[in-house]
C-alpha cells in the first residue's frame, strides 16, 4: 500500500508517520531522509543532487522522481509519501509508476501552524521534537541534550512556508479528491485519535 500524507508544515506529518508506519507495515519516506542517504550512498541521484544542493540551487523534480521511483523498486513495503508529492507536476509523474492507495490530508490554519511551529524546540544531540506548549524544560527528558530552536522557525518565515504550501501544494487536495482516495483529517486533534483515525482508513483501504 502507497499512502501520501499532505499538509502545510508544522501539521504533524512526519510525527503521526512515526506513529502509523509500523501499524500499516510501510516505509516512512521523507524528500530530506531520502536526499540525504541518496547522496552518503554515492549514487549517481546522489551526486547530482549534491551538486545542485551545494551550489543553493533547487533540486530539480527529475532527480527527486528518480530517487522515489528507484526506491519504489527496491522496497518489499508499501511508502508512505512525507513531502513528496509538492505539486500537481509531481503528482503526475508519480502515477507513471506508482499506483497511490490513500492520501491523508492533514488540514488546519496558519494561525495554529505558527503557535505550533513557532513553539517547537529540538535536541541537538539525538534530534527529538517538543513544543514549549506541554514542555519547558530546555534539556530533552531522553538524552538530556540542550534544545534550541531553528532559525528558520521565525512567525514571519513560517508564514511564508505557509504561503508557499497553499500556493504550489494544496492544489493536490482537489487533484487527488478527484481521484477518490483523499482523506480529510483535522491536523488540530490530539495525535492518537488522528492515530486511530487513520489507521481505520488504511484498514478499509486494505
């Protein structure tokens, strides 16, 4: 099963993916995770993308569908899609060589995205999230590293962001409901209702 989670940043992707990719027996897939191993296994996609990365360039869509179709091809699971597709063009090529099961919107507000964004902390030594909303300590409870907030965390930067995902991302909303496999899921509920809730999709998607 291919399952695509959407949503602007900040509405929880990539948390609820860690929480559902053992229960639905898929991969957690991010663009960044994939990049990155892509270029520390010296592939030829790797390479390239160094390239572009390294000189501030985007990567662009090509090698991006290159990396997600080759792992497509050399996994025994089901992805479950965490930033890819970004836009309609993407989406597009992906349904020359994947066939999508589910895509999970996770909808909410810029209003809720820059309290949560805005309040975001992370360990610097093990990389665990939390948000000053239900922590205050500025140690993590895991490993006791010091947690710092990104420089790119800023309201005005986020709202950007934001701006950006309405503009080339949210389009796939409709691309994708027409299609009959979008799900709609308040991004703003607490982690295992969405939790709960997603997994009876993948359940009747099955």
């Amino acid at each position: 099963m291919n399952v695509i989670f959407l949503g602007p940043p900040g509405a929880g992707k990539g948390t609820i993916a860690k929480e559902i990719k053992d229960l639905a027996n898929v991969i957690h897939l991010s663009t960044g995770d994939m990049l990155r191993e892509e270029m520390r296994n010296g592939t030829e996609l790797g390479k390239m993308a160094k390239q572009y990365i390294e000189e501030g360039k985007l990567v662009p869509d090509e090698v991006i569908i290159g990396m997600v179709e080759s792992k497509l091809k050399s996994s025994d699971k089901g992805i479950l899609f965490d930033g890819f597709p970004r836009t309609v063009d993407q989406a597009k090529a992906l349904d020359q060589f994947a066939k999508i099961d589910a895509v999970i919107n996770l909808y909410t507000t810029v209003d809720v995205i820059v309290k949560r964004v805005g309040g975001r902390r992370i360990c610097r030594d093990c990389g665990k999230v939390f948000n000053t909303s239900w922590y205050d300590s500025d140690r993590c409870d895991e490993c006791g590293g010091e947690l710092y907030t990104r420089t790119d965390d800023t309201e005005e930067t986020i709202k950007k962001r934001y701006e950006v995902y309405v503009e080339q991302t949210e389009p796939l909303v409709d691309y994708y409901r027409e299609k009959g496999i979008l799900h709609d899921i308040d991004a703003n509920g607490e982690i295992q209702e969405k939790v709960d809730k997603i997994k009876a999709i993948f359940d009747n998607v099955q």
